[in-house]
C-alpha cells in the first residue's frame, strides 16, 4: 500500500486529562502528529481535568467526551464509544493505560481497525490498588498479545511486562519527548515561585514533584528529608502533587513526628510547572516501584535542574552521568546523594545545569516521539 498520499485515522482512548505523565505525553503526541499523514481524534471518559483545556485547544485534532458519569455507568458510556468510533472510522485505534487499552482492543476488533496499546509504567505492584483495577490488570496481561502493537514508554517497562505474557516482537519502547521550549531555565520565574515560598534565591532547595500516591513513596523522601536537615539546617524541602486529602494528611502528620518543622513545605498541584521546577537547586523522584519514563525528572532537567532518582524505571537511563541514582526505599542514601549533587550545584552550577538541559535537548525530544509513534502507526496499515 503506498502511503505517501494516504491520511491515516487514529483514534486515542484516554481515562480523563488530570495532571499526569501520560496525559502530558498524549498531548505532546497529538500537537506533533504530521496532520498531512494523520487525521486524530481523542476520545475522553470524563471531561475535564486540569489537563484538558490544554487538550481542547491542539489544533486540528477531534477531542470527544464520551460523558462518563461514574465508574459503575458502563452501558451508556459504551454506547457513547460504539457512536464516536462509527462516526470517526479509525483505521488505528491506540488505547493510553490498563481500561483503555482493554477498551481499545474490543472496540478496535469489532470495527475492523487495528489496535495500540500504549503502557506507561513498570513493574507495578498491584496490591496496593483496588478489586477492580487488579481484575483489569490481569485482563490486560491475559489479552496483551491480541493487540497488533505495544508502545512502552521505557525499556524496563517492555522487560517486566513480557515476563507477564506480552509480546516482544509485536512490541516497542518509544520514550517520553520533552517541549523544551515550555520546559527551559528561568531566573525569573525562579525567583518569583521561591517569592511565593517565602524563600530567598540561595536557599537550597530540593523538591518532589508528583501525586500524592504510593509508589512515589514520599514516606522514603521526608525520611531522607530529616536526615539531611540533622547535618544541613539551610536545607529546604517541598512536595508538588495533588492528592486526597486523607493522604495529605498522613504526610503533614509524618513531617511533624520527623521533626521537620518548616523545612518542608507540601504544595497543591499546579499549572506553572516549568516555574516550579526553576525554584529547585535538586529535583529528587523517590518512587519505590510502578515507573516508567518519569516525565517529571525530564521536565526539570530540560529545566536545567539536576536530579538525584531511585532505581526504578528508566530513571537512572534518562538522568544518565548528569544526575544521581540510588536504590527505592533507602532514606539514607538518598539524603547521602542529595548531598552530593548540592555540593556538585554549588561548585558547578552552570556546567551542571546546561548538562542535565543538553542531555534532554539530544535524546528525548518531541520530535523524536513524534517521529517514532508516526513509524509505527504506519506501520501497521501498511
């Protein structure tokens, strides 16, 4: 089939467009899809999020709200699929995580269309979420090698996931691409978040950027967070992520019986993420399990902002010899690296920033990603 003139329809399944690194990078797709070879429609279960205004305004790209209104409304939430998978005709259908890829997989089936799926994590440990999502989990395992392709986000996430029953051949590791032109250095918006912090523009200052969920493990970041603060008493901490309030609680409460104080500072999600990753002298991923390509530690890298990262994922891959790498759930040793990566900023900062920026400019680019998903989606009409 000569694909040169052809335009290929692609159909996205997505959960909803909250804050997350696959919600980022499906956007980060869909802006940089070749229009003259793609025509892109993205299917949503809930509207909203705060992710989806920036989803509404991609140009050129059909977003469609399937109106879910709750997890146990299947039958109209299907009709709703079934009606904008007629009207669209995808030739390709890709599903983003474990229910939209099962979605996909049917839906793509019965219509004639071939189907991606798209796993954006590793080795995760299931016990920690619910009855259902632990039945969806060993549905997609039992069913992954139906899918025409699957796109991995990481290398560790393809080895885990073929242990499990996926298939190699019919699979592919695409990393996450950076906007660095969104994600740059910026003195200013260093200084104005630090402002809002009520900290000046030399306090050190290491943070965590993510969700307030049990595989980010930020028991094991305020852990480390204390034994630093006994030898540096300069040190400032924060935490960036949305979470229950339950949840939040549990950390505040745990900073206190650390003994803290207000050397750590816990933060609400927010939009100006290049601002807050320009506010960190260190930006730290203490995740004991479940990553893949940690969109975060690329965001501040290109950020100009080194890393300290637990071993889990692709992490130490995507810091490579610019940032720091310890094993999950070892307090001691994370507080040991950042530490050293302080003492490396304070030496060296400049070398050390435009290091961490070049790595992310060369290797992980929206280009690239763009470039690699547009191969394999041809690839399977072709």
């Amino acid at each position: 089939m000569n694909l040169s003139h052809q335009i290929i329809r692609v159909m996205f399944i997505n959960r909803r467009f909250e804050r997350g690194g696959a919600e980022r990078q499906l956007i980060e797709l869909t802006k940089n899809l070749d229009r003259s070879r793609f025509h892109v429609c993205v299917t949503t279960f809930y509207e909203g999020g705060a992710l989806y205004p920036e989803m509404k305004a991609v140009p050129e790209v059909s977003l469609v709200n399937l109106h879910k209104r709750g997890r146990w409304d299947t039958v109209r939430f299907l009709r709703h699929l079934w009606r904008a998978v007629r009207e669209f005709r995808p030739q390709v259908v890709v599903g983003y995580m474990t229910v939209a890829n099962l979605l996909a997989l049917a839906i793509g089936k019965l219509n004639g269309a071939k189907v991606a799926w798209a796993v954006r994590n590793s080795n995760p440990e299931m016990s920690h979420y619910d009855r259902l999502s632990r039945i969806s989990f060993r549905l997609e395992c039992l069913l992954a090698r139906l899918a025409d392709v699957t796109m991995f986000n990481s290398q560790a996430g393809q080895d885990h996931y073929v242990k499990l029953g996926f298939s190699k051949t019919s699979s592919v590791v695409i990393p996450n691409g950076i906007d660095t032109n969104r994600f740059k250095p910026d003195l200013n918006a260093r200084l104005r978040v630090r402002l809002e912090w009520n900290m000046s523009g030399t306090t050190p200052l290491i943070g965590l950027v993510a969700r307030l969920d049990p595989m980010k493990d930020h028991e094991t970041f305020l852990a480390a967070a204390a034994v630093l603060a006994k030898a540096r008493h300069d040190v400032r901490f924060v935490c960036v992520g949305d979470g229950t309030p339950a949840r939040r609680a549990e950390l505040v409460a745990l900073s206190e019986q650390l003994g803290l104080g207000e050397q750590v500072t816990l933060v609400d999600g927010r939009d100006d993420m290049p601002s807050v990753y320009n506010a960190l002298d260190v930006m730290s991923l203490s995740s004991a399990y479940g990553e893949g390509f940690p969109n975060v530690i690329g965001e501040a890298m290109a950020c100009g902002v080194p890393c300290v990262v637990t071993n889990i994922g692709d992490a130490a891959a995507v810091v490579g010899d610019t940032g720091l790498v310890v094993p999950p759930r070892n307090p001691v040793q994370l507080a040991m690296k950042w530490r050293e990566m302080l003492e490396r900023v304070n030496k060296h900062r400049e070398a050390t920033s435009e290091a961490a920026r070049r790595r992310i400019v060369e290797c992980f680019s929206t280009a690239a990603l763009s470039a690699r998903t547009e191969q394999v989606l041809k690839g399977l009409i072709d």
